[in-house]
C-alpha cells in the first residue's frame, strides 16, 4: 500500500520527509521518491527498491526547502520503475504530485490530456492527477485541487505542491486514508500518524471530499465546493511503537482489520465496474488460459489453504481440474508435467524454500510458472513465467490474515479470468460474479465493526483440550484455515475435516460440550451439512457456526452463530475466515500468549 508524506513548516524538510517514509516502511513498497520546494522550483528525486536506494539517491545534500512531499509506491499500474514512481510533475514541471489509490477513469482521462496537447511520460493511472491540476492552478494550488477531485473516480488520496506556492502543501482524500498533523509553527500530511508521530501527537483526521490546504501557520479545511468545513483536532495517546500498531493492542489485530483495505487494494485495477477482470499485468494471455489442460497449486501452511479454497472456484468456474499440493510433498512425488500444465506457487513472503522448489521443478520439466506473492523482487518473482501480486502491505503478525484473504481475493481474480477466456460461463454470470467480488470489501468493513459473539464464545472455550472444526466445499478449506490460527497462537490441538468425514473417526473424540466449530455459510452444500450438525449434535457437542446473515434454520441447531454478510457462495470464504481469525485472536488473548510471535514459529520458512 503507497505511502505519503508531507511536510511545511520552520525546518528542514528533507530529513523529516525521509523519516517519515522510513515509519511507513511497515506498509510496503517497491520504489519511492521526494520533491522539495527549492528555490523556487521543484527538486525531485525518486529511486527504485527500499528506503535504502532513495537515501543514497537524495545524497547528503542539504536543501533549502521547508515544504515538499514523499512517497513510498506499491506498484498497481505500470511496471516498478524509476519512471513509474512517484512524485509526478507536470508539462511545466512546476506542479508535482504523491497519490495512494487508483485513479479508475484514467484512461479516459489520459486520452483528453493528450488531445489537448499534454505529454505524460509514464505508464501509472495517477500521472493525470498532476496534468489535471496543471489547467487549473493559475488560479491557486486549492483551487486546483477542488477542481480536479470531482473529475476523478475511483479510490485515492493525494498531495500536491506548486512551485508558484512554496509555503503551501494541498491534500484530499476519497476512501483512502489521509490525516494531518498539526506541531508548533509546522504541519504535517501522512496516509499514517506514525510518519509524523515523533514529532507531534495532534491530530486531524480528515474525512472523504475535504480538502485541505497547509502552511506553517495551520492547516485550512473546505469541501470540493471551497466552503469551509472543521475538523477535530485530537491529541493521540500513542508511543511510536502503538503507532505503528494503528492503536491496536497487537499486530495481528491490526491486520485483521486491514482486510478491508487489502482485499480493495488486491482488486483495485484489475476488477471494473462492469464485472470484467483484467489481469494483463500477469503476462499470461488468452491464448495460453484457453490451452490449459491442468492446474497444479503448489503452496504451504496459510497459502495452501488459499488455494485450496479457489479450487473449487476454478475447477467449477473454468472447468479446468485443479490438483493441490503441499508444496514439501510435491516436490518429491515426481509429478506429470507438460506445456498446458499450469504450475502456481502461492508464497506470501516469496522466499519460501519448498514453494521455490516445486516452481523450479515444474519450470525444468517445460510447465509455465505463475508466482502469487505479497513482495515485488522477491525470489518467486525470479524463478516464475509469470506473476499476480496481492497487495496487503507488509504483515508482521507471524500468523497470516490479510495475506491469506489477499492471496484467495487474487485467485478469484484468476478464476474469473480464466472462465472468460476458455467461455465456459455465459457472460453476465461472470460479470455478475466480477460485481459482487467488487462489493466484499465493504461487507468485510460491515462485519469488523459490527458487534459479534466472539469474544463471549473464547471466555466460555478457553480452557478447552480439543476443538474440532467441519465443513463442506469450501468451507472445509476455510475450517482448515480456521483451525491451523487455534493451533499456531493459542496451542490447542485442533482438528479439521471435511464434514462428511466425521463419522469416519472424528466423532469419536466427541462428547458433552465438546466445542465443534462449523462454516454454515449459505451454499449448495448446507442441506448435507445439516445433517452433520445434527449427528455433532446428538453427541452433546456445543455447535459454534459461521452462518449468513437472515439463516434462522442454522440459528435453531446451533449454541452461538457468528454471522456474515451474504454474498456468492464462490466468494464466501473471504468473510467465514474472519470469524476464526477472531476467535483464535480472542482465545489466545485471555490465555495470555503472544499473538504475534507464536512459539517455535517464523514468518517466513526459508529452509526445507
């Protein structure tokens, strides 16, 4: 997720842009730049790679300025270039721009600039933001900036300066984060307080449509219209460590509750209005998807059980059979390969030392190589012919959750690409699929900040020797998924199976109050499950359920109902996962036990 920063005030602005950036690394990136109000001009400097890479670009020079911008981008449109990174400038090179976000329309957008005679140098949707302030900003940099907002869509923040205003910086916001921070004779603007927090803890925190206009002396508040608008300011309790926590308590809940934001980030310019699905940025063209005979998915620990979920999703969508396998096992069973075998390797970190085998063996043996990961220069990227990136920002909680609904959001990406191209489905059934993936986020965002029973359910099975969790289709994958987080942070042995299974040995571990976890979600499996309630049941066992908003049948055969938004049964796991997630989270809490660094436990398996 990109990274702003900026800074107007009394000080140097070079340093305290640079550090800010360096507090956003958390959010991660995979090049960054700087633009300083020098002398009159704008002075810009990008460079490709870590913080490390713009450091040494920006040199030790001192600067002049006291007001300028930074950024750190994570890549969405147009290849990780120096070109590609941010600021932009403009035809004049006076105007300059950092934004977070998609720019939706830009094509559009893009095609009337050049017609009215502009030059855009880069392959990025955002470049246009800066051109578009260009036929605005004799009247003012503001001005400009209200100007532009309403001829945008799409999900964004950005900032801007002008060589003509070097005193003032300009930001906005619409669904994408943006608060300022407010020092003595100094102002801030960041996508997160940490950027700014060493330096002061007063907040503002902005809301989508305002615009807002900074200089030492203050910062100024209006809508899109110009009419004056007031924003709060508050004194955050935060140390810089909290801070980098976003105020939660840990890591791992933090990220639980970026899942929103990850999933939009993941989709974002890949998922339009429409329905349609767009994954050119892959590499791999209709031609090679509408050949394909086989898919292998090659994967460990969370990221099997993301591939495990789309599976089904692909198998049913594309009519293409999927074969998944613990990448550590694969390795050594001397798999069939051919040319129209698809070989996918799900890696979060990218460096993951069997997943990297498993590609390169199927790459030796002549199958094409699709890398999913979270890290832009990673090794996977390296051994594979082709690459989807989440976008989910840096995770530090060793336990993975908004990777993991990253990694299933991508997939079904790649599902629903590949049922297009092969026109196995008719059209509007996939459009209508490609809608309803569109709207998940926000259900995600709905069922976090809705009241839930879980932290009641965890204070009532803490103490418990033994859960075990059941379901069917995919949701015995998302159990699987649900089941590995209650093992890695709380350390209780937890089973998971396929429900029609239970009656093959598991339910024998059952008696009076056993707590038996079960994704009820509304698919065409539930009749079947139904039945596996009632034998769980029977034994005395205390059903915990995962159900659809509005399913009073699941209500009547369950103890406690955790319940999720309706949407598509292929699209469900996205939200029955979160439920778990939480229910671990809260169980290994009042077990007092480390969420984030669970024993014996790393984030990334580099060795076999």
């Amino acid at each position: 997720m990109c990274g702003i920063v900026g800074y107007v005030g009394g000080h140097p602005a070079k340093p305290i842009i640079l550090e800010g950036l360096r507090r956003l690394e958390y959010r991660g990136y995979d090049s960054a730049g700087i633009a300083l109000l020098e002398d009159g001009v704008i002075a810009t400097t990008r460079a490709v790679g870590n913080l490390d890479a713009l450091f040494a670009a920006a040199g030790d020079r001192s600067s002049p300025a006291t007001a300028g911008l930074g950024h750190t981008r994570w890549a969405t449109h147009g290849a990780v270039s120096e070109e590609n990174a941010h600021p932009h400038d403009d035809c004049t090179g006076r105007v300059s721009v950092v934004v977070n976000g998609i720019i939706e329309n830009y094509k559009e957008l893009r095609a009337a600039l050049a017609a009215r005679g502009h030059a855009l140098k880069t392959e990025t949707d955002v470049e246009v933001v800066a051109h578009l302030i260009e036929e605005h900003v004799a009247g003012g940099l503001a001005g400009a900036v209200r100007a532009v907002v309403p001829q945008l869509e799409g999900s964004f923040a950005f900032c801007a300066v002008s060589a003509d205003e070097p005193d003032v910086v300009v930001g906005t916001r619409r669904q994408a984060p943006l608060v300022v921070g407010a020092g003595e004779g100094e102002m801030f603007v960041a996508s997160a307080i940490p950027a700014f927090l060493a330096q002061t803890s007063r907040v503002v925190f902005l809301e989508d449509g305002d615009v807002v206009t900074l200089r030492a002396s203050g910062a100024e508040v209006t809508d899109v219209a110009g009419a004056s608008v007031v924003r709060e300011e508050v004194t955050v309790p935060w140390d810089e460590d909290a801070a980098e926590k976003g105020g939660y308590e840990t890591f791992m809940l933090k990220e639980i509750n970026e899942q929103p934001a990850a999933l939009r980030d993941t989709l974002a310019g890949r998922l339009a209005e429409d329905g349609s699905v767009d994954l050119a940025e892959a590499g791999m063209g209709d031609e090679l998807l509408r050949r394909l005979r086989r898919i292998f998915i090659v994967a460990c620990g969370t990221s099997y059980h993301a591939g495990l979920v789309v599976s089904y999703a692909i198998e049913q969508l594309a009519r293409v059979p999927v074969q998944i396998d613990v990448a550590s096992e694969f390795r050594y069973r001397e798999p069939v390969f051919d040319p129209d075998t698809l070989v996918i390797g799900i890696t979060q970190s990218g460096e993951t030392a069997d997943t990297l085998a498993a590609m390169r063996l199927a790459r030796a043996a002549g199958s094409p190589v699709l890398a999913l990961t979270n890290v832009m220069g990673s090794q996977a990227t390296r051994e594979a012919d082709y690459v989807l990136f989440t976008r989910a920002g840096l995770e530090i909680g060793v336990a993975a959750t908004k990777t993991h609904t990253a990694q299933v959001a991508a997939l079904l990406l790649l599902a629903l690409r590949l049922a297009w191209a092969r026109g196995v489905q008719p059209e509007a059934e996939l459009r209508r699929l490609g809608r309803e993936l569109r709207a998940v986020p926000e259900k995600l965002a709905v069922l976090l900040a809705r009241p839930s029973a879980v932290a009641e359910i965890a204070g009532r099975y803490h103490d418990e020797r033994f859960f075990l969790y059941l379901g069917r289709g995919m949701g015995f994958a998302v159990c699987l998924e649900g089941a590995l987080k209650l093992k890695e942070i709380s350390y209780i042995p937890t089973e998971a199976y396929a429900a029609g299974e239970m009656k093959h040995g598991p339910i024998a571990l059952l008696d009076k109050g056993s707590p038996v976890v079960v994704v009820a979600d509304d698919s065409p499996v539930f009749p079947k499950l139904v039945s596996n309630i009632q034998e769980a049941r029977t034994r005395g066992a205390d059903i915990i359920a995962v159900a659809t908003d509005g399913d009073e049948a699941i209500g009547e055969l369950s103890r406690d109902v955790l319940w999720v938004p309706r949407t598509d049964h292929h699209l469900a796991p996205l939200l029955t996962v979160v439920p778990l997630q939480l229910l671990a989270y809260h169980i290994a809490g009042i077990k007092g036990l480390n969420v984030d660094q669970p024993r014996n436990l790393a984030k990334t398996v580099t060795v076999e």
